[in-house]
C-alpha cells in the first residue's frame, strides 16, 4: 500500500484538507471540483509537443466555469450537436470555425447542411460522407469517425478527406493506415477517448508524462500527419473527489466494507469497470482501498481497514458522478484556486 500513501500525499485534496474540512463535514455526500488541477491538467496538454490542439467537451463539464477555462486557455471544442456550437459562439463572439469540431455520428441532414458554409470540422462514420458530399460539405472538412483499424482498409479512399477521427488505441493505427493507403488522404488525425491518453495504473488518474510519450511515439510513426488530442473526461480524472459519511461497516474475510451516505442509484457509478477509484479515510490516514466491480458488495463500497461509523472518506476519480445525465443528486462545490497554474521544467 506504499504507493497508494505516496499518492495521498501528493493529492490536491490533502494539500488542502484545511480548507476542506469546513466545507464537507456534517454536509457530505459533496463531489468537489479542485481548480488548481484543472489550471494545471489543461496547461500539462496543451503544452504537449506532438499535438496542435487540445479538445474539450462541454457536454461532459460538470461545471460551466470548466468551459469558460478551456476557451480561455486556448482549447479546441468538441460538440455533438449545432445547438452547443451555437450557444457557445453566442457567449464568446471571438471564437472561429476553426475552434471547433462537431462529432455527428447519428445528425440528421439539414443539421450537417447548417455547415455547409462554415467551415467547420465535421466528424462523420463512413456511410453519411457520400450524403455529407452531396450535401456541398468540403471534403477537406470531413473527418472519418474510426472505431478500429480493421475498419481502414474497408474505408473508400477514392477522394481525399480532411482527416479521421479515431476511437480506440492510437499505437495500433499506424500500420493500417499505410496498410489502406491513407497517408496524404487523411492528413489530420484526431485522437479520441481515454485510450487516447495513458493513465497511471496506481491511481486511474491521467499521467502527463507517459501520455506525451506515447505521443511522440505516434508522431515519429506518422510524420505526415497532423494530430489533435481528444482526451474527453480524462482531463478531470485528477481533479474531482467525492467526499462520504461511513454509515455501517461490514467484514467479508479480510476485506472491510462502508456503506455510505449515497443514494443507492449512485453506487453502481464507483464500481464502474472504466475507472480505478481509491477510497482515502480522513478521519483516521492510514492505507487506502480500491474500489473495482469485483469488490463491491451490494450496495456498500471498500474502505480501508480501521474505519468506523461516522468517518469521513474521500474517493478519487469519481468526475463521472459530477454529469448532468446521471442519476447521483449530490452536491457540487467548486473548489477556487490560490494559484494559476504550476509550470513544469
């Protein structure tokens, strides 16, 4: 459990449990959005050499400031439907086509002519680009949407497009692009989805550093391309904490057990076999425990040890519980930064 301490340690939330505590004790279940991560996960991206730009998903910010923030940074945004793109050239009227791309895997035709004349990105599966084209849409602004490399040499490459955009595993496309004789076809590349960056295997948190690695990787493999960088609801694995009340605790051979002062709809959203959780006890620091679909027991989570009734536990990368779309009803408190960002030599 070493590294697991090492990681509480160097967390946000007990860097600054001081100012903490005040908000969420006697007021749990409370997720708490941490700024100063935000500022600098959004910086550690953007700073990434191999990529031209970063994109960020509105419809996956549970906070509108989180918006705000990537559009003053600097960041691409990634939308799927016109009305977000329409809504958010309303409130920033600085904002070109070029800022955007639109990912309409399931728009209706008169939504992709609204785009006609803009200029703006458009992400597309294989069979709506024939349609899109029809439709007067620049080929040079289409991007196909791309879930596997085994789909790219089905792809039609009869006419060049402005790129793809790929679903899955970044490494694994090199091969099969050159394979279906897309080099030049597609000269932008967008990596998307979590596979789209590395994650720290400790933590479930998104680790810069093996990211901008795997990146230099795919740019000396594609040197012809451009690439932009997807990593949607990765940016927010760091930054977002829910803070519980143990309620009961439960022993199963060696394993300790809380159940906790959650709606019973929000505890299938920790054991999410997408994510990595660790639950930390505030009330008494010692090691943490992992919360995987093969730990949870009914309708309580794992926790560490010692803890007892009434002890406030924080678990980590719980940034899925803060969506609008999901059933959890818990309390959000955006947690305002003492600093801008921290710049890494």
């Amino acid at each position: 459990m070493k590294v697991l301490l090492d990681g509480r340690l160097n967390a946000w939330w007990w860097r600054r449990i001081d100012e903490l505590l005040p908000l969420v004790e006697g007021k749990t279940p409370v997720l708490v959005i941490d700024e100063e991560t935000i500022n600098d996960t959004f910086f550690d991206l953007l700073c990434l050499e191999p990529v031209q730009k970063v994109l960020y998903t509105p419809s996956f910010s549970p906070h509108p400031l989180l918006t705000e923030k990537a559009i003053q940074m600097g960041m691409g945004i990634k939308c799927f439907r016109p009305q977000e793109i329409n809504t958010i050239e309303g409130n920033h009227a600085q904002l070109k086509p070029c800022h955007f791309l639109l990912v309409a895997e399931d728009a209706a035709s008169h939504e992709r002519l609204v785009f006609r004349e803009r200029n703006l990105k458009i992400a597309l599966p294989p069979g709506r680009v024939s349609e899109a084209l029809e439709l007067g849409i620049n080929p040079e602004d289409i991007l196909l949407i791309c879930h596997s490399p085994a789909q790219l040499p089905q792809m039609d490459w009869g006419h060049p497009l402005g790129g793809l955009y790929l679903c899955c595993q970044t490494g694994r496309f090199a091969h099969a692009l050159s394979k279906a004789g897309a080099h030049g076809k597609a000269p932008l590349l967008v990596l998307s989805g979590s596979r789209s960056v590395c994650v720290d295997p400790e933590t479930g948190t998104l680790d810069i550093s093996s990211t901008h690695s795997s990146l230099e990787k795919t740019a000396q493999a594609l040197p012809n391309h451009t690439l932009w960088l997807d990593p949607e609801g990765a940016v927010l694995t760091k930054a977002i904490a829910l803070f519980v009340t143990a309620r009961e605790i439960k022993h199963k051979g060696t394993n300790t057990y809380a159940m906790v002062d959650l709606d019973r709809p929000c505890v299938p959203y920790l054991t999410s076999p997408e994510s990595l959780r660790l639950v930390f006890n505030l009330t008494r620091p010692q090691e943490a425990a992992r919360i995987t679909p093969q730990a949870a027991v009914s309708d309580s989570i794992p926790c560490p040890h010692e803890t007892r009734p009434g002890d406030l536990l924080v678990i980590t990368n719980t940034w899925e519980m803060a969506l609008s779309n999901t059933p959890c009803k818990v309390r959000l408190h955006y947690l305002k930064a003492r600093r801008i960002c921290q710049v890494r030599l």
